[in-house]
C-alpha cells in the first residue's frame, strides 16, 4: 500500500479499523537470526493473518523496541507486501516491540478522508482522531505473566499460566475492563473472547493451540466537548507465535 495522501483511500481507512470488515495490521516476529542475536518482525496488513497482502504506508508509523533505558526506535523497511524490521537482542530475556501510528485528526467530506477536523471542513459527515497500536514478543527467557503495562493508551498482553491462557487489556497502562477482545486465527476465522473483567482478563483457553492467533481490540468514545472532531478512534493488535 502507498503512503497515506491527503485524501485517504478506503483501505488506508480499514487500516485505521482493525475489526472492520475483517481487515487487520499487525506487528509478528517471524524468526530470529542464527546467532540469537536478532529477532526479525513483519509488519502486515489484510484479513488472512498473519499472510500479509500489502504492506502498510509507512507514514505515521513508527517503531519501538523495549529496553531498559526506555523505547529505542527501530526503522521499518519495505519489503514487497510487508513492512520488515529487525530488532537487537541485548540479552534473552523477553521484551516487546510495538508500533504506533498516531494517525491525528481526519474528516469524511464529499471529496473523501482529510487531514483536519470540522473547522477545516465545516461540512464534514464525520470527523474522529485515530491512533493505532501494535504488539509484539521477542526473547527466549522469562515470562509475560504480569509484566509491566508499557503506558500506550490502549494495549493488550498475553499470560499463561495456573489460571489458564488469558489476554489482558490496559488504558494508559491500567487494568481496562468492558472491552471486546477478539481472536484472529487466520482468514474469516474471528472468535469473540467476550468482554474483559475488572482486572482487565478474558480467558483464551478456548483457542486452539499450534497455531499463530492476533488479539486485537477497539475502542470509540466520544471527543472532548468543544473538540474539532466527533469521536477518538483506539486499536491494539497482539501477535502470539504458534505455541
């Protein structure tokens, strides 16, 4: 896919939407380098996850891999239908990398999707503020089991362990609960988790396992009064290897 344009497409829309129309981006680690001293992660976009069938537009979009120093920004680099990065392994120890892309403030005029809000297109059908997140695992040793929220406005995480296999969402980096997790296990195959718990959780024991599975979540909420635009738009996609 090309860099997003002024007018946006309606697919650069799906990508802002990840549980429209069965559509989704995702950040997975694809393997690692023959010393162990690098893990290598695609970038994708489609419906089939995680075959990506175009590469997201690198506008926007930025990359960071967990450290203990704080974010280090990594470069994503195009490679045919998807984005490719390459991450420093310091140690095994776990740690993530994850992807945000702060897409700002866009409105639906007769003409299509436009950066701006309704003071900039005072006809606007609709205007809202995106930003989407990505995540992703890398390491050999330690555990995901209550790790740390990295802070993103909204973020999930994996865990497994004598309650089972569950998923977990955060909001600014604190248990979230009411949010609809969905499970992707590949093309037209979606599973609602249901709804999380006061802690955040929902349980995942009913996947299957052998297989890689995206976690996503989305959230819409009314802007703040007096806002140029009519509502904030969240996504957050977590990537699980075949276990």
């Amino acid at each position: 896919m090309k860099a997003f344009t002024t007018t946006l497409s309606l697919a650069a829309i799906l990508m802002l939407a990840p549980s429209v129309w069965a559509h989704y981006t995702w950040l997975v680690r694809t393997h690692y380098n023959a010393a162990g001293t690098q893990a290598v992660l695609e970038l994708g976009h489609g419906h089939h996850f995680p075959l990506s069938e175009e590469a997201p537009g690198a506008k926007y979009l930025k990359v960071y891999l967990e450290t203990p120093k704080g974010p280090q920004e990594i470069e994503a680099k195009s490679a045919g239908k998807a984005l490719k990065l390459e991450a420093p392994l310091a140690d095994r120890g776990l740690k993530r990398v994850y992807y945000v892309r702060d897409r700002g403030v866009i409105s639906q005029t007769a003409a299509g999707w436009k950066d701006g809000g309704k003071d900039q297109h005072p006809g606007a059908k609709a205007s809202m503020k995106s930003i989407q997140y990505g995540i992703a695992w890398i390491g050999f040793t330690g555990t995901t089991n209550s790790s740390k929220a990295l802070g993103l406005d909204l973020e999930l995480n994996y865990e497994k362990g004598m309650k089972g296999r569950r998923v977990r969402a955060f909001r600014k980096g604190k248990p979230a609960r009411d949010l609809e997790i969905i499970a992707v296990l590949g093309e037209d195959n979606e599973k609602s988790l249901g709804k999380t718990d006061k802690e955040g959780y929902v349980i995942a024991d009913s996947l299957p396992t052998g297989k890689p599975v995206l976690f996503t979540v989305r959230v819409e909420e009314q802007a703040p009064k007096g806002s140029n635009y009519d509502k904030n738009v969240l996504s957050c996609s977590l990537s699980l290897p075949a276990e």
